[in-house]
C-alpha cells in the first residue's frame, strides 16, 4: 500500500508540474510576440506605416514572389484607371482575403482567381476570371459602381462587391494593404525588395515577355533604348510614377528574369535583394536622374 501511494503522489506531482509549465509557457507566449523566419523572397516597406504582417510596427509585410507580383498588377491597373489609393487598399484587402493574394485555379463552388469570382454570378468566363488583370479591373469596375464606397469602413466596401458570407473578414487585411499601396503607388523609394533565385526567362525572350507584361498592366508606356545591357528602358513623368516602375518591375522580377532595376540614384540587383544608393551605375545608361528606369534582365 505504502508503494502504490508514492506511485501517486509521484504521478500527481508529474501531473502539475506538467500543467504548471503548460500554463507558464502559454503566459510567456500571450506577453512575448515569437517571430518565426517566414522564408519569403520579397519584403515591402512603407517606412512609418502603422504595422507589419505580425504586428510589431515595423512597417513590413512579407511576401513569396507570386503575391507580391498579384499584387503589383492589381494596383498597376487600379492607378492606370486613376482609382483613389483608398480602392486599392480595398482591393488589396480583398484578394488578401479570398486568396491570400494567389491566383487559385478554383475555390467555393465555381469561384475563380485573386477575387474567387464566380462566372455563374456574371463575373465573366473562367478564362477571362482567372487572368489577374480582368479580374482586377471587373473589382474595380464593380467597387466604382458602389455609391459612397470612399466612406465606408475597407471591409464594408469589399462587401459591397463581394457579398460574402464572412462580411467583416476583410478588415483584418487593411494594415498590409496600406503599406502596400504605399509602396506600389510610388509614396516611398525602394519600398519593393525581392530575392530572386532562378531567372525564369533569359535574353530577348525576357524583354519580349516583360514589355508585353508592362503593356498589359499599364497600358500606353513609354519607353526608351537601352545601350550596353540586355533590357528594358521606362520614360517617366516625375519620381512617383518611376517608383510606381520600378517597385512594379521587382515584384515582378522572378516571373519576367529581372537582375537589375536602377532608377534615380538607387538600383535593386536579384543578387542581394536590396536597394542600395549607388554612384557608379555598372554599365547602365539610365540618363539624366529620375527621367527613366531601366531594368535589366539575365
């Protein structure tokens, strides 16, 4: 009898000791943010925006090529369409939402893309629905239509559009949809970094493949000829539509086998994955500060 109590009291005593330290480490991860590495290529900053994706303020959000990609088309075509930054932040927040910013091949029932689209609601064909551009434009075509959506609540005006059965979903996006529209809007200078580390496309065939990329996100562009280097010139009008370039080109970057984007005095090289002030621009003629952005492919 004496054995078998010691068993238990030796078993209790586990027992708490086992829920003391459950309790303790739950206390210490309730009061000690654990940042976990994230593993993504492509980091958006927007200086002093409020948050970043884990919340400590930093103003970061983080990213993997296709989403930050997604994301640059779908500003690209809210601005060329002079929306006002407050609907590509709905945008945003809502393809955050239905897709976590990827093009999904389907979803609920016969949902489709970036916005889960539904060709039987009248959104359009699956193939028109699945390509990011189409899909941007029927939201934003759509958003437009919502009387008094500028002042509506982001989650209020994506419900609107959307009629989701989650209607409030949608605000938990809005932090990271403003330090991205920031950023691809051109309000920040070398706010879009990305890692690339396999060009997908090469030589002639990239340019070829980013020009016809470029034309399509953004319409009538300008460009101009590249000397000593295999790539892509960009006239711009004023420093925030260079920028609006330039971050757009490195979100785009692993699709289109980008190396180098300079503009102004700072270049972005696949390399490091970083935007650096530079003096000596290695062989790219980008003209006089700020009149254009060159990129330069493998």
């Amino acid at each position: 009898m004496r054995a078998r109590r010691l068993i238990t009291v030796a078993a209790l005593a586990a027992v708490a000791v086992a829920v003391c330290a459950y309790v303790v480490i739950h206390q210490i991860g309730d009061n000690i943010p654990l940042r976990m590495p994230t593993g993504k290529a492509c980091v958006v900053n927007a200086g002093n925006a409020s948050v970043n994706a884990t919340g400590d303020g930093s103003g970061e959000v983080q990213l993997d090529a296709e989403q930050v990609a997604n994301a640059a088309t779908i500003t690209a075509v809210g601005l060329t369409r002079k929306v006002p930054q407050r609907g590509l932040v709905v945008a945003l927040a809502t393809a955050w939402q239905e897709s976590k910013l990827e093009n999904l091949t389907g979803g609920d029932r016969d949902s489709i893309g970036l916005f889960q689209q539904r060709p039987s609601q009248g959104w359009g064909k699956p193939e028109q629905i699945a390509d990011p551009r189409y899909a941007a434009n029927a939201f934003f075509t759509a958003l437009l239509k919502v009387k008094g959506w500028e002042k509506m609540r982001v989650t209020d005006a994506a419900q609107e559009v959307q009629r989701s059965a989650h209607p409030g979903a949608y605000e938990k996006w809005v932090d990271e949809s403003e330090i991205m529209v920031r950023a691809l809007s051109g309000d920040v200078t070398g706010a879009v970094a990305c890692s690339v580390s396999e060009a997908s496309s090469h030589g002639v065939e990239a340019v070829k493949s980013l020009g016809a990329s470029l034309k399509l996100d953004w319409g009538s562009i300008s460009t101009a000829d590249v000397t000593n280097v295999v790539g892509v010139a960009l006239k711009v009008r004023e420093q925030k539509s260079g920028w609006q370039y330039a971050h757009w080109l490195v979100a785009h970057a692993q699709e289109h086998g980008v190396k180098r984007v300079v503009y102004a005095d700072m270049q972005w090289t696949a390399s490091s994955g970083a935007w650096a002030h530079v003096t000596e621009r290695g062989g790219i003629d980008a003209g006089p500060a700020g009149e254009r952005v060159v990129a330069e492919v493998y």
